[in-house]
C-alpha cells in the first residue's frame, strides 16, 4: 500500500510498555467524543501502527480544535512528538493504560488516505492473549457488550490517573486548602489548577535539577505547590490548566513572600509519595478560578520596592518590541513597555519580556490583569516587572475587568493621568545641584537612593586603580585571586581558571567652584565616559602604560553633565556615603544654557519662555 511504509510498524506495544520511540508515526482510525459530567469534551481515538492497534488512546484537551478544525480525522497519519501513559483505574471495570497524545503532526489528512493500512491486531503478549490497554484476555473470549450494568460512583472513585501507586482518596478526609498547614500528614485537597509555571531548570555549585510550580484554588482559599526534580517529570504533562485535581501527601511549609503574593502563609511541594488524580465526576462551576487581590495604581507608590501586587488596568499605551542583551547570561531578550490606567487616573509602566512582548496586542486598549507583578524603582519612577510566576489576563471576564471597560470607553479624550513612571523636572530624586548644594540637602542619608544632577570638572583619577581582575563567567562579576601559578580562583564560584576578565570600578574626584566630591563609576558608564572597553584598556596596562594612561588624561580638566546616585552604605562596621556615577557625558553648551536662561527668568518672575 502506498502509505504502509510511512508506519512506525512496533511501536504501540513498544510504547505501551514504556519503551522510548522517537517521534513514531501512527494512522487514525476511529474518534470518539467522550463527556464526562461537568467536565470538558475530550476525545477518544483508535490508533495503529500498521501492525498492532490501540483502543483507548486519548486526545490532550489543548488539542481540541484539531478535530473540531477537521484536521484530525479517520485514517488521518500523523507523527506523535509527546504523550504519557498513564493507568486508569475504574472499580467496574480494573485497571487500564491510556496513552495520552500532547503533541502531534498531521502529516497526511484522512481525505487524502481514505482507507485502513494493513490489517492491524491487538497487541499480543507471551502468552498469546490480547493486551487491550494493560489488562490481558482471550482474543476469543473479548466480550463486544458490557453485560453487568455501570454502577454509578462517586467523583473521588472514577477513573483517576494512579501514577503507579494505586490507590484510592478517602473522600472523607479532603480539606479546604485554607486549613493546610505543616503540622497535618494525611491531607487530600480538591482544587483547580489557575496557573502551571513552564519548566525551570539550575545549575550551579550545589548541583543541577529542574522545577515547575502551579498555583491551585478551592472554595476557601489558594496556595502555591511547586514539583522538583522526578516529580516535575512526572506531574508536569499530567496537569492541564483549569482542571480540577485530587491532590493528597506531600510537604506543607512556610511561604517565601518574596517570590509569591498568594494569600496562604504555605505553600505545596510535591514528594515522591504524592498522588494526582483528575476529579472528572465533579460540577467545576462549584470551583472557584483565578483569584486576584487588586489594588488601585495609586496605591502602587505606598508599597515597598520588590512588592508583589496584583494590578488590573486599561492599556493606554504600549512601545515598540525591543532587543537587548542580557549583562549576566549574554542571552538575547525581548522587551516591550505597556502603560496601563485605572479609576484612580493614575498609570504605570508593565514591562514584558520575550513571547509575551511579541504577542501583546495593545491596538483594541485591552484590559490587562496582573497577578503577581513585582515593583521596581529606578530613578525615582516606579515600573511593574512580570516575574515567571506571573500570570497576566487579557480582557478577562471578571467584574473588575468590565467595570473598568465602561469607565474607560466614557472618558473625555483630554483626560490627564498621574503616571507614577515618570521622572519628573522637581523632586528630591531629580534635582540639579552644585555638590556642595548636595550636601547641604544630605541626599542618601534616607532609607532609599538619592538621584541629582550637576555640572562639575574632572580634576583626577585613580588610574592605577580602574581595572580589576574578575570571574571569567558571564553571570559572575567577583574579583578573583591571583595564586601565583597561571590560575585564578573565584570564592564566589568555588572554582579556578587560566582566565579572568577585566572590570571597572574606577575611582575619580569631580570638581564645581563650590567643592569637591569624590565618586565611583563602575562597567558601563566607565566605558561609555572613556569610550573604551575594559578588555581592551586592560591590554593597554600589559603592553603600554603610556597609552593607557592617555585614555585617562584625554578627560581631564573637562566639565561634564553628570547624573549621580547617593546612598549611605556601611563596610566593615563603618558607615559612609557612597557617591557613584549614573551617566557622565561632555556638556552640552547649547542646551545647558537654554536651562540657565529659564532658572534666572523663574527666580527673577519673568516669563518662562526659552529660545
């Protein structure tokens, strides 16, 4: 037959028996739709390889839309790229293996095909039985009817994937997810996944592992749960998003606040004794979904910086995607900035990265809710960053969200907002100051960062001083330990190297006619203000000291427009102030003296104008 050879001849029984096939392609001979009560279609298919058949495989929800769509149809092939078996287990019926299908390529559409390829059987064991999904019988004695009639049982006894172990909830013992804590060892919690994190994965001096974590909710409450290692292999393609689960056994501890705003002082990890069941004979709509703790963007400048939040605003504006590099991975990035209003007429900036950067759709102003973002500060202004356990909306059909369409739509065009993310010509974090006016004010004695501006002259450098040796790692910025014999240890990393890699902290003292000030520019801005990099100064140093000391002399004695950053930090058990530079630029004459023509018309009443 023109098609046979395309079959993947073997690999059902192969498969079924938890042998590895890489990418095996199978034909479709049959699709069934299945309803259990309250819970989402799905679909049940009859595949073969050419050679055996199997029954009872099933379609993976997300899925759907290809046999809705028309994709998927009878005598369809198609090269399976991910599945699961798992074991259902029915107290009517035994136990049986279902092969779940997470991934697959149509490769030939069944109109194309129109026929059954080659004669396929059930798969046969040792013993000349037929395996029909993992329960052995007389391929003569296989009964066509059901003759005993279904009995009906309860939601925690009907088909439940067993994982191996087996056995069955007491539904007697489930407990609201608020009742958790780290004193109970026999717990079984009902509840609906509203969030799975993708895999993670780490490597660092400790060891290497992968990780994925999933945020569930009940009636009473939320709580994290996070799966490590073997139990991220084994749970991970058996949870889907918005279905509801038995979940029974596993560690309850303390909640690390800084990674999650869920409201549960604990959260979940998986262990090897954990058991996951699908909850299918249940109404859902008895299950509550995502729940979000709002609060009013204004309100986002009274929480602490790296706060956790939950925001939900209109997009007002939204910038273009942009491509950066990241300082510590050298991965390239994706960004884009969205601006998003709400009833307090305030807005703030969300910054997204990478998919959700490219996907956004900001042209219909979509209503965007957020549920866990983390507050930054820079400058003064205050953005909101999307973390990996984050979870963003797009127009979501919850009350807030429609609330906030209608105040939206009925606003006056000329509309002004109070934008917490921009830098604003007055305040404390964004004045211009001589440096001794900088001092006077004790900018950086506060709990927080103080920003200003000033012009000053660079009158000297520590050039002997500018470069050190660090960690050759991307992510690493340590100074390393010379010892002596062609090697370079890292304290940081635990590890030696043959190499190491040149970095700024250069030390300068500037200059105004009003005093002095010693500051720190560290990689960046030393290379922007040298206008060369620290690999090649540090050549320089090796092979020409007079050369390298050029680069320093070609800034002397020049005034520059400089941005700078004071804080209190202590050393040592000694506390001092620590001024360092932001950006260092040559002065613009032209545009410093429009800024001084509108101080003096300010300070004297007349117009504010500038030419």
């Amino acid at each position: 037959m023109e098609y046979e050879h395309l079959l993947t001849k073997g690999a059902l029984k192969s498969m079924m028996n938890n042998i590895e096939v890489k990418d095996p392609v199978m034909q479709v001979l049959g699709v069934r739709k299945i309803t259990a009560a309250g819970a989402n279609e799905r679909y049940r298919l009859l595949i073969s390889d050419g050679h055996n058949l199997n029954s009872f495989a099933m379609l993976a929800t997300q899925l759907n839309h290809m046999v809705s769509s028309g994709e998927l149809t009878e005598f369809a092939i198609l090269k399976i790229k991910r599945h699961i078996i798992s074991n259902l287990t029915d107290r009517n019926k035994g136990s049986k293996q279902v092969m779940i299908l997470i991934e697959l390529n149509v490769m030939i559409d069944g109109e194309t095909v129109r026929c059954k390829i080659g004669d396929p059987k059930p798969i046969v064991d040792n013993t000349g039985l037929a395996v029909e999904n993992g329960t052995s019988v007389s391929v003569d004695t296989v009964p066509k009817t059901q003759s005993k009639p279904p009995v009906k049982l309860n939601a925690a006894q009907s088909s439940v994937v067993n994982n191996g172990l087996q056995r069955d909830i007491d539904v007697s013992n489930i407990h609201p997810i608020n009742s958790l804590s780290p004193y109970q060892n026999k717990w079984t919690i009902r509840a609906r996944v509203v969030y799975k994190a993708p895999v993670r994965t780490w490597n660092n001096q400790r060891g290497e592992g992968k990780l994925f974590s999933m945020d569930l909710v009940d009636e009473s409450g939320e709580i994290r749960a996070t799966a490590f290692n073997s139990e991220c292999e084994k749970f991970f393609d058996m949870i889907e998003v918005n279905k509801v689960y038995f979940i029974t056994r596993g560690a309850i501890k303390t909640a690390n606040k800084k990674f999650s705003n869920l409201n549960n002082d604990y959260e979940l990890t998986l262990s090897g004794e954990t058991q996951v069941f699908p909850c299918h004979d249940f109404d859902e709509s008895q299950m509550p979904a995502l729940k979000f703790n709002f609060i009013q963007l204004s309100e986002v400048k009274n929480v602490e910086v790296d706060g956790i939040v939950d925001v939900i605003g209109v997009c007002q504006t939204a910038g273009d995607v942009v491509n950066l590099v990241s300082k510590t991975t050298r991965k390239e990035l994706k960004k884009r900035d969205v601006t998003i209003v709400d009833q307090s007429l305030s807005s703030i900036t969300i910054t997204l990265w990478d998919t959700q950067a490219e996907d956004f759709d900001a042209s219909l102003q979509p209503v965007v809710a957020i549920k866990g973002s983390r507050i930054r500060e820079f400058m003064g202004s205050k953005s909101l960053s999307l973390l990996g356990s984050t979870v963003m909306q797009i127009n979501p059909d919850i009350e807030e969200a429609h609330r906030l369409r209608g105040w939206f739509d009925s606003l006056p065009s000329n509309i002004e907002f109070n934008s917490l993310s921009a830098r604003s010509e007055g305040g404390a974090n964004n004045q211009f100051l001589t440096i001794k006016g900088a001092q006077l004010a004790q900018l950086g004695n506060g709990d927080k960062a103080d920003y200003y501006s000033m012009h000053s002259y660079l009158i000297f450098v520590k050039s002997e001083s500018a470069l050190y040796k660090a960690c050759p790692k991307p992510d690493c910025q340590k100074k390393v330990v010379d010892r002596n014999d062609g090697t370079y240890r890292c304290e940081k990393c635990n590890d030696e190297t043959e190499n190491f890699k040149y970095r700024f902290m250069l030390s300068a003292q500037l200059s105004d006619f009003t005093g002095n000030q010693w500051v720190t520019m560290f990689q960046e801005v030393a290379e922007s203000f040298l206008g060369t990099s620290s690999q090649e100064l540090g050549r320089l140093m090796e092979d020409s000291k007079e050369e390298y000391s050029d680069v320093f002399q070609r800034q002397m004695f020049k005034l520059f427009d400089v941005r700078a950053r004071a804080k209190m930090e202590t050393y040592n058990n000694e506390t001092r102030l620590k001024v360092s530079i932001v950006n260092m630029k040559p002065i613009d004459y032209k545009v410093a003296s429009k800024k001084l023509i509108a101080d003096i018309k300010k300070l004297s009443g007349i117009a504010t104008s500038v030419m």
